[in-house]
C-alpha cells in the first residue's frame, strides 16, 4: 500500500520509520518531510496547511492511508477535507483535535466529566483577568487558549508578573489569536509524565510511558522549548499511577469526547502531573508528541499500519498494543542559541554511523539536503536515540551516538534521564 505522512520534523522521521518496518506497505510519501525523511520517503514540497494540494496529490496517487503528524494541519481541519474526498486517513477531526486547538475547550471538558486537573478559570476579556489575579495565589499559571509551538505558556511567581503575562497575552497578542481567550490555573507541583494512547472514537490503547525535557539548558534552566530530550519508559508511572489513570482519566476523557458528539480517532496525548494528591492531566496534545514519539514508536512491536487503520475502522478492541520490555532514550542536537536566535547551514557529518548501527535512530528534525551535503535547517537538528536493556544502558548509549554527529554550533543538554537517577 502507499502512504502520505504529513509534516516536516523529527517526529514525522520517527512515524516514517515505524511505517517503513511495515512489509504492508510498497511506497511512502512525506508533505513536506526533511532530508532524514527522504532516505525513506519520497519527500514532496506541499506545505502541511496546503490542504487542496495534499488532497489532490493522495487522490493522484492513490494514497490508501494518509497519517498527519502535526497539531496545525490538525486542528485546521485537514482530515475534514481530504475524508470529504473519500480518503483514508489517521487523525483527529478538526471538532475533535481542539482538544488541543482550545485550551478552553479541555479545561470545560475536564470539568464537566470530573476528570482531575488543576483547577481554573477561563477569560475573554484582559480587564476581567486582571481582577482575577488580584486575589489570586501564586505561582499562578497562564494559557494562551490557541495553538503557539508549545510556548503559549507562563508560569509566574508574583502579582507583577502575572499580570504583564495577561497584557502580553491578550492585549500585545504576543500568541497572536491563540490569545483571544486564556486560561489562568493553580500552579500543581509533581513529575511529569507523558503518555500517548491509540484511540478509535470509543477504545483506547496506552502505549508505553515518556518523559520530556522542555528547558533549553541543563538543571530545567532556561527558556522553554519544543523539547531537548525524552526518555522511555518514566520509572515514575508505576502499575499504581496507571490504575488510576485509567480508571479517572484516559477512558473518561474518551467516552467525554464521544458524548460531546467529538468522536476522537487518532492519538491523545495526556500530559500529566503525578502530585501529591494523584495525577493530574496538564494538558491534551491530538498527535504524537515531539520528541516523545521518537523513543515510544522505535519500542512498539505492531505493525503501526495495523494500529492505525484500527483507529480508522473502530477496531482498536481487537489490537493487543505490544512495547519491547526495554528502553530508549532520545538526545536533541540543537543548534546554539535555539530558541532564541540561531544560525543555519553547518554541513552535518557523521551521520552514515548510525547506518546498520542495531538498536540506534538518528532522527532528522532541522536539516536540509544541499550539494555540500546534509546542513542544519532548524534550531532543533537531529533526535539521537539510543536503546538498552535499561534506562542507564540506554541513556549511555544515546550520549556516545550524540558524539557521532558533527556540525558547526552542536548544542546539546548533558542531562537528558537525569531523572531515572532518582527513581
Ligand atoms: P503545556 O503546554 O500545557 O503542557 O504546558 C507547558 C509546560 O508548562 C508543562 O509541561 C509544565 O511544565 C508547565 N505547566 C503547565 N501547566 C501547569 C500547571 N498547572 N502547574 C505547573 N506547571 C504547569
Ligand atoms: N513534547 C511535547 C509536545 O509534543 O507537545
């Protein structure tokens, strides 16, 4: 069968591995994709927004399943269109993908089916949280409603702070018009977890847990990014934090969209917080996280065509969703100053080391194919995932494979599963 990905970064290298261990399918597309991607892909220069053109391209093709990777194309509505031309594919529609699109939406979902979160209060109106805040306690919590690369949100520790985070939000639109509504919320203490789960509307399937690491620098400091580095699985998630997952929050939040009349099929992304009161869900992602796909997927032992067409069909019930009893730890290589300001076009080399190395993924996020070569594109250049047996093993083995790779400004954090130390 041919498949079409959509989407351009490490992530969408990761699903595009997954499918190519598939022995169902004979060709794969990526829209747009990246040089990585096109050593397994035929890439295409479709832009992800470009919803006429990828749905007129899988139809030229005959695409039998197209998977878009992205939030943006998501919660736009691309399924929508391309379904409404009879086409198969794996994600959310656009009234269930605002899960993610509103942070609004989840936070009034969670509410109304008592599913444990933080507790909140959603504003239109900059002078009405403003109010809010004067009697609030802090740290405090505040959300640009809408979409904004994973940085619509500002933890702040005093009065004055919060409240020039509602002006920036609101009324500069720093988030553009992911800010026409926040949500302000009780700042919640704990580890986190991320866990990504197959969904059919009805059934879902937990896949195996991930940790992130969202600050630029070592120690949590520095700016908030798109992610530095993930683990797989948290030691912190025990068999007690799923049971209660399950029971309080993963069928819930499905059966909540179900009767809301928002049919979820595709992938929840559940960011959690384990507190000391339990866990709680931070926030809901309608995709595969990024980087947490890249140490998740590469453990999966279905056939991810199978899973997926599960979703489609209303069949998840009868996929017994396997994970290798390993581990896998991804190191980000980015170019330094991201996510600030960074520059572009180092000659990446090193990269045939991972050919045929068992057991080691180097993912493209960043990058572009030149006539010198590979160069870096993007702030955030190369996943490097390693697995082991264990999480030492696997977090040892990640850190020799990031010294592969050479390219002019490699940056990367030293302290990716720091964490597992303490478990
Ligand atoms: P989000 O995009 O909602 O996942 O938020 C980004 C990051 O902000 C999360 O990964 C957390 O580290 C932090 N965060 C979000 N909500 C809260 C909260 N209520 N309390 C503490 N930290 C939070
Ligand atoms: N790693 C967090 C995200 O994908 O949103």
């Amino acid at each position: 069968m041919k498949v079409l990905i959509v989407g351009s970064g490490g992530r969408e290298h990761a699903i595009a591995a997954s499918v190519a261990k598939s022995p169902r399918v004979d060709k794969i597309y990526c829209a747009p994709g990246n040089a990585g991607i096109g050593q397994l892909a035929e890439c295409v220069p479709i832009g992800a927004m470009e919803f006429d053109r990828l749905t007129a391209f899988a139809k030229e093709k005959e695409i039998d399943l197209t998977i878009v990777g992205m939030d943006d194309p998501l919660v736009g509505g691309l399924v929508d269109v391309m379904e409404a031309e009879g086409l198969r594919v794996f994600g959310p529609r656009k009234n269930a993908a605002i899960l993610e699109g509103s942070k609004a939406f989840s936070k009034d979902l969670m509410k109304k089916y008592h599913i444990p979160t933080a507790a909140y209060e959603n504003f239109d109106d900059a002078e009405e949280a403003l109010k809010y805040l004067e009697t609030a306690r802090f740290p405090i919590v505040l959300k640009a409603d809408g979409l904004a690369l994973g940085k619509g949100v500002l933890i702040c520790n005093t009065l004055e702070e919060a409240k020039e985070g509602v002006r920036s939000i609101m009324t500069d639109k720093k988030f553009g018009s992911a800010g026409n509504r926040m949500v302000i919320e009780e700042f919640l203490t704990g580890r986190e977890v991320s866990v990504l789960s197959f969904v059919d509307g009805k059934t879902i399937r937990i896949m195996t847990s991930a940790q992130d690491h969202k600050r630029a620098m070592d120690g949590d400091q520095g700016l908030n990014t798109g992610g530095m580095g993930t683990f797989s699985p948290s030691p912190f998630y025990t068999p007690q934090v799923d049971a209660f997952c399950q029971k309080y929050i993963y069928q819930p939040t499905v059966d909540a969209m179900a009767s809301e009349g928002r049919p979820f099929q595709g992938v929840i992304f559940f960011g959690l917080m384990l507190t000391a009161e339990g866990p709680r869900v931070l926030e809901y992602n309608a995709r595969f996280g990024d980087p947490e796909a890249q140490v998740v997927l590469p453990r999966m032992k279905n056939d991810i065509i199978d899973v997926c067409e599960a979703c489609i069909d209303g069949t998840l019930d009868q996929i017994d969703l396997q994970f290798e009893d390993n581990a896998a730890v991804c190191v980000v290589l980015a170019s330094s100053g991201y996510p600030v300001s960074y520059e572009k076009g180092y000659v990446i080399e090193g990269l045939d080391r991972f050919d045929g190395a068992d057991g080691y993924y180097c993912f493209h996020a960043g990058t572009k194919q030149t006539e010198k070569g590979i160069v870096t594109n993007g702030g955030r250049v190369l996943g490097v995932t390693a697995k082991g047996k264990t999480l030492k093993e696997a977090r040892a083995n990640a850190y020799a494979a990031a010294e592969w790779v050479h390219f002019g400004n490699k940056y990367m954090r030293h302290d990716i599963g720091k964490a597992i130390d303490e478990a």
